[in-house]
C-alpha cells in the first residue's frame, strides 16, 4: 500500500503536491480502480473528455492524458493519494483497455532494452578502447587536480580575506571546470565552499579548514600509487569515481529511515538519506538520483523502518551504501535504536576524523532538549545547535522543554537537526522536495 509519505516524496513540486491533495476524493473521479500492479483513473478537469490516469505500482511510473508537464502530475498524485486514503473509491476491478495497453507497451520497451543490454555485455571488450579511454580520463582529471590546487595556491598567497578567495561565482566556475575534467567530487567540493562555507557567518574559521581538507586531497590525488589500496580507493570516491561493485560488502539490517535532504542542481535531483541499523548500531548514507522533470523515486518514508540488506561502498569510513533491493518499510517504535549520547557522538567524531580526514559530519539519533543555543542530553552534556529561528521555534514547540528523540548531523562545531519526534510522528524538518 502506498504511504502518503511515499506520495508527497513523489510530487514535482509543492503546487502539485497541493492540486493532488485536492483530487483525492472519489467525486473527482468519473471512476477509479486498482489492482496489485496498477492504479487507474478518469479524472474529471476542464477538458471535453475526461483525463485517462495510469500508476505504476511497480516503480511509480505514471502516465496522463492530460496537457501538464510535470511527472507525476496532479492527478497521478491525486489518483495515488485516493488509493491510501479512500481505498473505497478504487471500485473498478477490471482493467481498461487503455491501461493494458500502456502495461503492454512499457514491458515491450523494457524488454527490448534488456535485449539491447544483454546484447552490448555480450560484445567482445575492446581492451585497447578501454585502455584509451582510462588513460584520457586519467589525464583529463589530473589536469583538474593541477588546476584546482594552483588557484588554492593562489588565493592563499594572495590572503583567504581577499575578494577573489570569497567570490561564490568563481567558485562556481572552478566546478564547472571540475566537471569538464570528469572530477565530479572535485566539482562537489567547490560547490560545497560556494554555496555553505562562503555563506557561513564562521566564514574566517571554516573557509581554510575547507580549503586544507581540499588541498589534502588534491595532494593524495598526486600520489595516490603510493597510498594502500584502502586509501586510493576512498581517494578515487572523493574524486567522483564509481565504486566496483565486487568490492562493495553487505550487511542486514532492520534499517530506520532517520532524515532525508532532497536538493536539485544542474538539472539532477538528488535524494540523500541517514539510516541507523538497529542490530549493527552503524549508519548509512543512501544516495538516489533522477533527472529534471522526473522525480526520486523513495520506497521507504522517512520515519521508516526497513529490513534490508546494503551493499557499503569500500573506503576509509564507509558510510555510503546501496540498497541490495527494495524491502518492506513498516513502522514501529523506535525509541530502542537512539544513539547513546552526545559524548558517544563526540568519540565517533574523533575515529571518523582519524581514519578519513574527509569526512565532514556525523548524523546522530538521541534524545535531546533544546535550551537557547544549546542541545541536551539526558546525561545534560550540551553542544551548540544551529537553526533558522522559525526551525528553531519549531522544535521548541514540539519538544515543549523535554528530552525528544532528533536526529540530525554534527560537523564538529555545531548541531542541526533534520527530524524530530512528535509522540508518536516522525516528522523531518528538511525539505522533501527539490
């Protein structure tokens, strides 16, 4: 069954995620129904015609007959939000021929690709291509590499309190150039200073932490035959490398789904989430991605939990993982999987610090009590926190001067929070959408 979580991480945007909420009544419907595999709908708008709505339940696609652009529109969004909240209303049992029809057609495409796929794998490697193509891409990134720590260089000869070293858009040039010379984490690393260090009221103490940690790379990355193969590969993922799958361990879990950031930049939307391993105590970041119209597709709501098995990705610190599958997201208390607290926090910070220097938070999962600046622990240990004053209200508000379970990140000088328990609500404070 749907969730309405699952729905509202669907919608494009946040007008169509309200149209939806408002189509999801049966009166809206000239008819509706349902099966296991598919949702289906006419829906009742302006036109002469009603709109002809299809849902894949298998992976969300939709489909409408209607002229939006947006993927899902309102009423694929409108249809699903019916199906969780007025199941009722799903009265037709059998399938039009016009959903058949678009079943029908996106299994022959699939198929067809999967034929193209097998296809292309069992083409004869042409060594001497690859080869090329490594040694082109090798030379593109070093390139990148000699770039990026001659402009540090530069701007550290010419004082970090000059304009050029605190110009956003230069920065954003640099990333451009990263992503030209196929260094997207490079690229990643000069957005992070243009968009979070440069607008950090702490500028003065983070912009040359920032550029150290970038300089440290970009000096590994220049011996990195030289380095273990632990760290040329965790030097390789901070470049933008993909992991080999072979090297990439699993470990099973019931998973809680604690806090997800949604953000769109250059027309890729990216959806990365913390979850917490109830047995294993260890976290995961699970990265998904989608191309602008289209949407991240999340099985798993935040406040969640799921039994899964993840594939960790090899490095000095893993933490980012991928999903072997899809599982079953379920709810259920959750006040036996919180961390112990903050002083556990502060020691996990120091071992995450010493094994990878690149490593520039922690996500956490305790309970905790919002006082002014400060957050506390049940042990009353306190670190500084770091909210808008509307975020800040808010959870306040719903903490009402007690402990509440938060979760959220710590970069080693101050605390944000992403979710926070509302009695029995997981309710995240971050953004769902791009």
């Amino acid at each position: 069954m749907l969730t309405p979580d699952q729905i509202t991480a669907l919608a494009p945007d946040a007008a169509s995620l309200k149209a939806g909420r408002g189509l999801a009544t049966g009166r809206k419907w000239e008819s509706a129904g349902g099966d296991a595999e598919v949702l289906w709908g006419l829906a009742m708008g302006s036109g002469k015609e009603p709109y002809q709505t299809r849902v894949s339940l298998t992976d969300f696609a939709t489909k409408c007959s209607c002229p939006s652009r947006k993927f899902p529109c309102k009423h694929a969004l409108g249809l699903m939000f019916l199906s969780a909240g007025e199941p009722a209303a799903l009265t037709q049992k059998e399938r039009p021929q016009w959903v058949t029809e678009w079943l029908d057609a996106r299994t022959s495409r699939q198929e067809k690709a999967a034929v193209r796929a097998e296809e292309k794998a069992s083409q004869p490697v042409d060594e001497k291509a690859a080869e090329k193509r490594r040694v082109q891409r090798e030379g593109r990134i070093d390139d990148g590499v000699a770039l990026l720590q001659q402009a540090i260089l530069d701007l550290t000869r010419e004082g970090l309190a000059s304009s050029a070293a605190r110009d956003a858009s230069a920065w954003e040039n640099l990333a451009r150039r990263m992503i030209d010379a196929q260094a997207p984490g490079l690229a990643s690393a000069a957005r992070h200073i243009a968009d979070t260090v440069l607008r950090d009221a702490s500028v003065d103490e983070e912009l040359p932490l920032e550029l150290g940690r970038l300089y440290l790379l970009l000096h590994a990355a220049g011996n990195r035959e030289s380095l273990d193969e632990v760290a040329r590969t965790e030097i390789d993922a901070q470049l933008g490398a993909r992991s080999d799958e072979s090297t990439r361990f699993p470990v099973e879990d019931e998973w809680f789904v604690a806090a997800r950031h949604v953000e769109e930049r250059d027309r890729l939307i990216t959806s990365a989430s913390w979850l917490f391993g109830k047995q294993s105590r260890r976290w995961a970041r699970v990265l998904r991605f989608a191309p602008v119209p289209q949407t991240v597709v999340e099985p798993w709501p935040v406040g969640s939990t799921v039994k899964a098995v993840l594939q960790f990705h090899p490095g000095l610190f893993p933490l980012r993982a991928t999903p072997d599958g899809d599982g079953l997201a379920s709810r259920q208390r959750i006040d036996d999987i919180s961390d112990p607290g903050l002083e556990d926090l502060l020691t996990r910070f120091a071992s995450a610090l010493a094994a990878s220097p690149f490593v520039r938070s922690l996500p956490f999962l305790m309970r905790l009590r919002p006082q002014g600046r400060l957050l506390i622990d049940e042990t009353s240990r306190a670190l500084p926190w770091y909210a808008t004053d509307d975020h800040a209200l808010r959870i306040e508000c719903i903490a009402g001067g007690r402990a509440v379970l938060m979760a959220g990140e710590w970069d080693g000088r101050r605390l944000t929070v992403s979710s926070i328990a509302d009695g029995l609500a997981w309710i995240p404070l971050t953004s769902q959408q791009p």
